[in-house]
C-alpha cells in the first residue's frame, strides 16, 4: 500500500469509505458537515493503485493533564475497506501517525474506539471512563445538600461560546483528559441545531447559574411518545459547576421540566458528586459504564514528564512495547516535588508492565494495582504499584465528554 496524504478533493471518497465500513448514510446537512470537518483535519490514506482502501483522520487537540495540558492528535474516521483487512493496512496507517507524532513533537495520541478489541495491540489503553446516568423525575430530586440559591437563566445558544468558552475551559485544568474547544468546536460539535442520532430531540438548551457564572448545561429535551407512552426525556449534554451546591441546582433544575419524566446523562465523570448528594439511589442510577478516551504513549518519556506528579516515587519500570522499540527496555522514574525524571537503567525492575497499561495509568484514571491483580503488570518489588499509584493520582478522575 500507498501510505500518503488524502488531497481535499479526495474527502468524499474519505467519506465514502468511512460509510461503507460504519455502515452509515447519513442525511445531506450531516454530509456536508463531516466534509467541512475533514477539511480541517490532517488526511491520511492508504492507496492500492488508485484506489483508497484504508483512511484516518487526525484532529489537532490540546489535552488537560495533572497539572497541564498537551498538544495531541485525536484520531478519527479510522477505516480499512472489507477487501483490503488483515494485509497491514492499518498497521501502516497507525505506523505514519506514529511518524508524524514523533515530527511534530506529540508525546501521546487519543481515540474513541468502535471495536475494543482492536486498539490494545496497537497500544492505546482506556485511560477514562464514562458511566450513564438515569433520574426519575416523575418526583422531585431528593438531594441531601442545598442547592445554590443563585438565579438561573436560559442562555441563547449563539451566546454560548463567549459566555461558556472561558468557563470550560477554566475548568479543563481541574481535571485531566478533557480537550480543548474553541468557537468552531462549540458551534460545529455541542450546539448544532438537530442531533445527527434522534432527530426526535430538540435543538441545544442552556441553562447558566448566576453571574458570575457558577455553573451550566446543555441539554435537549423530546417529548412524551404517546405510542408507547414512554415519559418526555431531558439528555444532558454536558454539565459544569463550581461546587456541589451548584451541581445540584442545575440537577434539581433538570429534574423539574414539565411534561418530562426522565433525565438520561451520558458519559458522565465516574465520580460525579450526584452520586453521592442524591438522597434516593433508586430515583439516581447507574444504568451503564463504559471506556471513553482510548491514549497510545507515543514518547512514553516525553509524556511522563509532562504531567505533573502526587508523590515522590523512585522505580525502574521495564516497558514492553511491540510497536515502537524506542519505548520498549528500563526507565527509571524519579518524581521529587511533582516533577518527573526518566532516565535508561539496567537495575532490576520494580514492575514490569506493557505501554497499554502505562497508557490506561496515565491519566490516574487507572489503578496499577487493580492490573497488578489482573496478572497485566509484574511486581517484583512489593509495594512498587502502590507507590506508582500514589504518585499518579489526581484529586478527580480523569473524564472525557467529547467524542470525535
């Protein structure tokens, strides 16, 4: 195969082959939207001939991370035409991102996998996780705190990157895996007018909390189907707040829309503070968890030290990874103050672990125990993981809302 660049006037045949492996076919306006998506990604192909067989795309991301943020690509449109599986295509495609990983200085890089099974081996572990969140509120939402009192007010959507913009992001640096947006994502990605999977819901709703702005969410709502006389839904989008008081009164708030019987939040933080200032756990429940940001260390140096660190810790890790040698052999981490140090070694190893699991750790979203447990990581220093872990941990769990 031909591994080279995906010219702009080649987009529809990106598009094409992207459908054929998703089996999708979407509607025009949503067409043309992943066209003027694609013009603004980086284009990768995979050629037989003439003939495109194999495709991603890479967004240009900033990523948080504890104590930062890094620059990232978001791979997306990862396809290989069904005529053209198990002959390396792919293998070839994730090897030039690699490559331009490495050229353009990206330590890490970030997916949303359709098929799990497939991106282990390339070496991406899930380093977030997302669980679904369901409310009856055919009743009040009893709650065990008081909500801020502070007036609520609905906010027009073509306001909402100004006025939200600069409040998301001040709350990135609170909380690692969570992307950058700018005015184009807000509008192309979270306040589009008709939602690409139910046409039935309506367009964005939101609503702030008090000025200053202490809080918000975007939501949209459908009503009762009086076929099956389901009750009328409240989806949340995304919801953002400065306390916990805060937090429940945009969910007491949501709870409360007339003629609804049920508020459904998708991808959710695992540790959303609902969960536990929700006075009735049958009326709040977990109704499904699931992988979220799938991280492949590219530079497993160059990302270690770009975080920021819990605890001082010194250990020789010794890194398999098939993929890319340069990562694969003993490092030995020196975190003093908060600041990493990663330098080769020849000392015995305290863990023994693959990229994947390192990857999945990285965020602090994993604990190196629990892999340790799983037979995925060697210990061979006792307490070794633990003293990983403190040293990974973040004060909230690493949580990813955007999808790409």
């Amino acid at each position: 195969m031909d591994i080279r660049d995906v010219p702009e006037a080649h987009i529809d045949r990106a598009l094409a082959l992207a459908y054929l492996v998703f089996h999708e076919r979407p509607e025009d306006e949503l067409h043309k939207h992943q066209q003027e998506l694609m013009r603004e990604c980086e284009r990768i192909g995979a050629y037989d001939g003439d003939t495109l067989v194999g495709f991603v795309a890479l967004h240009r991301f900033t990523l948080s991370v504890p104590g930062g943020e890094v620059p990232c690509p978001g791979l997306t449109y990862v396809c290989v035409a069904p005529t053209h599986r198990r002959r390396g295509v792919l293998s070839d495609l994730i090897g030039e991102v690699h490559r331009r990983c490495a050229a353009e200085g990206w330590p890490l890089a970030v997916l949303w996998a359709s098929e799990d099974a497939i991106y282990g081996r390339f070496g991406f572990g899930a380093a977030t996780d997302g669980i679904t969140v369901e409310i009856d509120s055919r009743r009040p939402l009893a709650l065990r705190i008081t909500p801020d009192e502070r007036p609520l007010r609905m906010v027009d959507p073509a306001d909402a990157p100004e006025l939200l913009g600069p409040y998301y992001e001040a709350t990135r640096a609170r909380r690692p895996g969570r992307l950058a947006r700018d005015a184009a994502r807000w509008r192309g990605e979270w306040l589009v007018d008709k939602d690409e999977e139910d046409d039935e819901l309506s367009p964005p709703r939101i609503v702030a909390l008090g000025d200053p702005l202490a809080g918000y969410a975007v939501y949209r709502t459908r009503p009762e189907n009086e076929d099956t006389h389901s009750p009328g839904l409240v989806r949340l989008d995304e919801l953002e707040a400065d306390t916990p008081q805060a937090a429940a009164a945009l969910w007491s708030y949501l709870a409360s829309i007339d003629l609804t019987g049920t508020v459904r939040a998708w991808g959710r933080p695992l540790d959303d503070p609902l969960l536990l200032f929700a006075a009735d756990r049958d009326q709040v429940r977990v109704t499904g968890q699931f992988p979220a940001l799938w991280l492949r260390l590219v530079d497993v140096t160059a990302a270690l030290t770009a975080r920021s660190w819990a605890a001082d810790t010194d250990l020789v890790l010794e890194l398999r990874d098939d993929r890319l040698p340069s990562n694969a052999g003993r490092l030995r981490l020196t975190v003093i103050s908060g600041a990493a140090h990663c330098t080769p070694s020849t000392d015995p190893a305290d863990l023994t672990l693959d990229v994947r699991d390192l990857a999945a750790c990285y965020l602090g979203g994993t604990k190196a125990v629990r892999l340790v447990h799983a037979g995925l990581i060697g210990e061979h220093t006792p307490g070794a993981a633990d003293a990983l872990d403190a040293a990974l941990h973040t004060g909230q769990l690493p949580h990813t809302g955007d999808e790409f």
